[in-house]
C-alpha cells in the first residue's frame, strides 16, 4: 500500500495539538483556557522527528524525515506556511480551531533558555540498556513486519540534525526573533477528547505505533513533560509507546464497538422475528377459532404483558437502595436532621413497571427545606437532570401550588419526582395497594388500560390531563360494582362473615383528613372469586361502560362509598348523556342486521345500565350531544369533596369517550394490534 506521509505528518501535527491542550483544562465547556505553543518550540519537535527517524529508521513504519525537511517544517518559516494552508489550523481529527498569532509572547525570552537545556541535555545524554540512546555498544532489534529478519543499529550520540533554521548540522543560532510567531491552542472538553480518540483511531493503523512512540520519546527527551498522560507500554522492537496511540489497544477498541453493534443487530433481529412469529401464531389462532375464543387469546396476551412489563426482584431491591441512599445523602446534606424518604405511586402500591418512574415523598424535619435547596443536594451527590417544575398531577389534589424535583439516579437509569411531605399522597398508594393485594386480576388489568390510554393520549403528558391515580379509582369502583363484586369496600363498614357486628376501621387522622380504611387485606382474599369474568373480559366491559355507558354529565366516580352515584351538587337541567346514546349491553341486538356480534359470555351490565352488544356500525358516537361546560368527576376517597380530574372538561371529555369505545369495538371484534396501536385522536 502506498504511504501518504503528507497525511500522516498531519495526523502526528494533530497528536501534538492534542498532548499540549491536555495541559489546560476546559472550563464548563466554554474553551476559556489556552495554550499558547511558540513555533520555535512546535519546529524543535518535528526536528526531534525527523532525527528521530533517521536513528530508527528500520524500527518505525513510515520514515517521514526527508518530507519534514523538504517541507521545511523543521523552520519557523515552513511551518506558518503550513498552517495557513489550514483551514482551520488544523488538519483533520484535532476538534477545535487554532490561532497563528503574530505578536512577542511574554515567555519568548524564557522559551530560548529552555529550548537551549534541551539541547544541553540532549547532547551528554547517556541511556542504559532500556534507554533510546547511548553512547555504549549496539543494539540489535528488530520490528515485526511479516519478515524473518531484523536490522541492527550503532546509537550515536545525539546531535540536532536538524536546526529549526533548517540547516542540517549546522550549529543552531536561535534567537527570540521567532518567538514572535506562535499558535493558540484551546483546551478540551471531555466530549472533545473522546471525539479525537475515537477520530484517531479509524485512522490507517499503520500510523499508530509511530505516532505512539513519536508521542513517548517526544514527551520524555523533546517536551520534558507528559502531555495527554496515560500509561507506556513497550514494544517487541525495543522501543516504547503511550498505549492510547498503539495499533493494539485501538484495533481492541474498534473491535469491541463492531462487536457491539454486531450483538446489537443480532438481537434486534432475533427481536423482531419472535415478534412476527408471535403476531403469526396470534394470526393463526384468530383465523381458526371462532367468537367464543377471541376473549381467551385477548387475556393471554394481557397477561404476557404484564408479565412483560413487571420489573424483577432484583430491580426493586435496587430501587429501595436507591431510597435508603436518597433518604442518607439529604439528611447528611442538611446537616444530619430526621428525614424519612418514602415511596408513592405506582411502586408504593407495587404497580410499577419498567416504564414507570419512582415517585417519593420527604417527610420528617423538612420545615427549611425548600425545592431549590433539595435540588442543591441532589446535583451535591451528582445524581442527574436535576429540575424543578410544578407537578400536574398534585394540583389536581389541592388548591395550593405544589413543586416537584425531578432528577435521574445515574446508577439505576430511574426517573425520580420528589415532593416535599406528602402524606396524603402516601396514604393514597397504600389504600391502592391494598386493593391490589385483594385482587390478583387487578394488576393485569390496570396495565392494559394503562396502555390503551397512553396510546391513545389520554393521560396526563398529553392531550388529556388525566393521571394513573384517576384511572386506577376508576377501575376500583368499576370492580366494586361488579355483579357478583369484585373488590369490597375498604372505606365502609363491612360485616362480619355471620353477619351479626361490623368490622371496626380503625381510625387514622392525617392533616385534618380521615383517611380510615380495612388494611387487612388477607381478610379479603378470595372476596372476588364467585365473579368469574377474566382480565380480557374485565378490560373489554371497562371500555364498553366508560365508552357507552356512564353518565358523564350526571354522575361521579367515588370508590369510597364503591358506586357511581348522583353527583350531590347537581341541579339537573339537561337529559342524561347515557339517555341519549344507544351502547352496547349484554343482550343480542334487536335490530335486523344480520351480522350482529356475537355477545361473549359473562359480560354482565350494571343495574342501572339498558344498552345491547350491538354491531360496530350500529354504535352512536354521541354526536348531537354539546360537550360544552361538561366536566368529569372522579373524587378522592380521603378529600371528599375534590374532583382530581377537574381539568377534563368539554371536548377533552368527548376524546375520552371515544377513546373507550374504540377500544371496545377493536377489542370485541378480537383485533389485538388496533386495540393496543396508537390512536389518530
């Protein structure tokens, strides 16, 4: 292969930029920092270079003495001649411009004395047997090239070949004259200098132990300093290099990314064929079953995708390190005071998934704890993303103006949003939990809806303000007034299994608040089991109902009391939406359509429900009906009185509707992929 030297020189000029801009450092990414290189000194190391080639010449790769001083670039002259030909000064692979500067730096006089020790030190060096030079016996040493043979050669002492005035071995007559021409080098950043790396190394990997050994004995004999740093290794030829330049370490480097991505791609592939094998086999088994077999295959894939979803027990053993670290770091930040730090949402109520984020409450001696000061800590333990923003979702649970922050743990890749004492929140999770202990359906069944919504924008990042905490009472009343129930009612008094006295709830008061209810959840299990509806069916009736079946304009969603009841405040001036529209219910259509839908079994309506299963054509969309001034109530079970999804109002509401009903029609009709797609709403 031909040799470009001219390349290669300008590469090794780049690899010098690099090692004298290790010696300042970038602040805050802003390039504050310089270096300012005479040219006398620059030409003194391709000096170095060139004399460096003709001692080694059968040790390095790519001779390049005779185009430095063809090219002059041993002189002050040849070498602003060569960089104005740059655009930038540079040229190729440094990743910031340098300055040629014509003006008297304050250390030209200085540079001359140290430039003329070099030399002194130079000329009487005397190496032992690992030196490079001595004036003792010779050497033999030979390079692995793919040739059985080796060369030797007689070390001499050394002299400057080469002046920087480009006379060869004439005496060097410097004076500070060229120190009025210099160039300035800006110092990196982190991501500049893993830019250069990863450039240089998809450089011909013939330059590589050249520019790694240049780099070493430059720094050790030339530059009297250690540049970029990094560890030295040696070579079988008798020389040594900086590792980080060496062939070896970066085709090791290149290989491990290649490598990488070459899993990367084989596991996306092997990815993507499980998954079109999965929509085959699910093809399949749609085309040969009939109606009564569309429910069973819409349950299993819930539960495959809960399964999924459902973080393992070593994650969430990760997460409540990561809460007993959080909880130690703000204690310790402010000064060892009692703080407790728990968890809330999702994961409080053990609902979370691997999408989820950690929500937390701190609590304890927080009266001078401020979201700004919170953050401080956070960005003190160098957790990342630290911000501060209101939280959506608590101004819906009260009327004051709530902060959260929010940060990344770099550890365990988890979004976090951090309150300021909460404890209604707390309590909040716990009664949800409690409900999910209950029931075993109900996990599988909130995460299809929680992916149907998210889909279809109906949440609280997108079209729709509307939260997991809506969507999760939603499905608890749902369930409550389930026929046989499905869930109890955790906030009323409940009987004794004989019926004579009542369990006692015993009370619990918090900030003025009753937040009583049962926490005896094993006294619960099995409440469910003589409803015998599967999590498909649960998802596909949830749909129907809040799709065709529920009053919006009228009613309320409260699971304290378990029903859908009459809204108190209501002076009721208008008819009923549910009167208005014609949904479907469980009986056959008593229309003359003969492609009515098949009604799946044990889909029960409510009692105060009148709608059939119907055909998908025969479903109104409510279209007469005015969404204006509409609101939705879902109420909290502690604040009796707060609606927590005031925001959904007018047409946000129509979305909602009929967001529900297409997911009803898509999952009736058995299609899977539309049901759980993304909507055009």
């Amino acid at each position: 292969m031909k040799i470009n030297r001219r390349h290669f020189v300008g590469i090794l000029y780049d690899c010098i930029l690099f090692e004298y801009a290790s010696l300042v450092q970038d602040s805050h990414g802003q390039h504050s920092q310089q270096y300012t290189l005479s040219l006398d000194d620059l030409a003194d190391s391709f000096a170095f270079v060139a004399d460096f080639y003709k001692h080694h010449r059968s040790l390095m790769d790519i001779p390049c003495d005779q185009f430095i001083t063809r090219n002059q670039l041993h002189t002050v002259a040849g070498l602003i001649d060569y960089i104005e030909e740059m655009d930038r000064g540079v040229f190729e692979i440094f990743p910031l411009p340098v300055e040629l500067r014509e003006d008297a730096p304050s250390f030209a006089s200085s540079s001359s004395v140290r430039r003329e020790r070099r030399r002194q030190e130079r000329s009487g060096y005397q190496m032992g047997t690992s030196g490079l030079l001595s004036n003792g016996p010779s050497i033999s040493a030979s390079r692995g090239k793919g040739m059985n043979t080796s060369s030797t050669f007689q070390t001499q002492p050394w002299t400057d070949m080469y002046s920087h005035r480009g006379h060869a071995l004439h005496p060097d007559t410097d004076t500070d004259l060229d120190d009025e021409y210099s160039i300035v080098i800006p110092g990196l950043s982190k991501t500049d200098i893993q830019s250069f790396l990863w450039e240089y190394a998809y450089m011909p990997e013939d330059y590589h132990d050249d520019i790694a050994t240049l780099i070493r004995y430059l720094r050790r004999d030339e530059w009297l300093m250690n540049g970029s740093k990094g560890p030295i290794i040696s070579f079988n030829w008798s020389l040594e290099g900086v590792q980080k330049f060496s062939r070896e370490y970066n085709q090791n480097k290149i290989h491990k990314v290649q490598q990488r991505e070459q899993e990367e791609v084989k596991r996306q592939r092997e990815l993507t064929q499980k998954q079109q094998e999965e929509w085959n086999r699910q093809q399949e088994l749609i085309r040969e079953q009939e109606a009564q077999q569309r429910t069973k295959i819409t349950d299993t894939f819930i539960w495959k995708m809960h399964e999924s979803m459902s973080i393992l027990p070593k994650a969430s053993k990760e997460i409540d390190n990561l809460i007993k670290t959080l909880e130690s770091e703000i204690g310790e930040f402010f000064d060892f005071c009692f703080v407790t730090l728990s968890a809330m949402g999702s994961f409080a109520a053990e609902l979370h998934t691997n999408q989820s984020d950690l929500d937390l409450s701190l609590g304890g001696n927080v009266k001078h704890i401020t979201p700004s000061s919170l953050a401080d800590a956070l960005q003190h333990y160098l957790y990342e993303n630290v911000s501060i923003s209101n939280n959506p979702f608590q101004q819906s649970l009260s009327s004051t103006l709530t902060s959260r922050v929010s940060f990344v743990d770099p550890k365990t890749a988890i979004t976090c949003h951090l309150t300021l004492n909460d404890p209604l929140a707390i309590h909040r999770s716990k009664l949800i939990k409690t409900y999910n202990l209950i029931e075993p359906r109900f996990g599988p069944v909130l995460v299809a809806l929680k992916h149907l919504v998210v889909h279809r924008h109906i949440d609280t990042y997108h079209f729709i303000p509307f939260s997991t905490y809506a969507l999760e009472l939603m499905l608890i009343t749902f369930l409550q007034t389930e026929n046989p129930p499905i869930l109890p009612k955790l906030q009323q008094p409940t009987p004794h299994e004989d019926g004579d006295e009542e369990r006692p709830l015993k009370e619990l008061i918090v900030q003025g608040i009753d937040c009583s209810f049962d926490r005896d959840w094993a006294y619960y299990q099995g409440f469910g089991n003589r409803n015998t509806k599967t999590v498909a069916e649960l998802v596909l009736d949830f749909c129907r109902f809040f799709g065709y079946v529920f009053d919006y304009e009228s009613k309320e969603v409260n699971a304290r009391i378990g029903a859908f009841r009459w809204r108190p405040d209501l002076t009721r001036t208008h008819t009923s939406l549910a009167m208005t529209s014609s949904g479907p219910t469980a009986g056959p259509s008593t229309g003359s359509s003969t492609s009515t839908a098949t009604a799946i079994p044990g889909f029960l309506s409510r009692s105060n429900s009148s709608s059939s299963v119907t055909t998908q054509g025969s479903m109104s969309r409510l279209e007469s009906v005015s969404y204006a001034g509409l609101v939705f109530h879902v109420m909290d079970p502690f604040m009796v009185s707060l609606n927590i999804t005031a925001p959904c109002q007018g047409e946000r509401v129509r979305m909602m509707k009929e967001c529900f009903q297409e997911a009803y029609e898509a999952l009736n009709e058995g299609d899977i992929n539309l049901a759980f797609a993304h909507s055009s709403h």
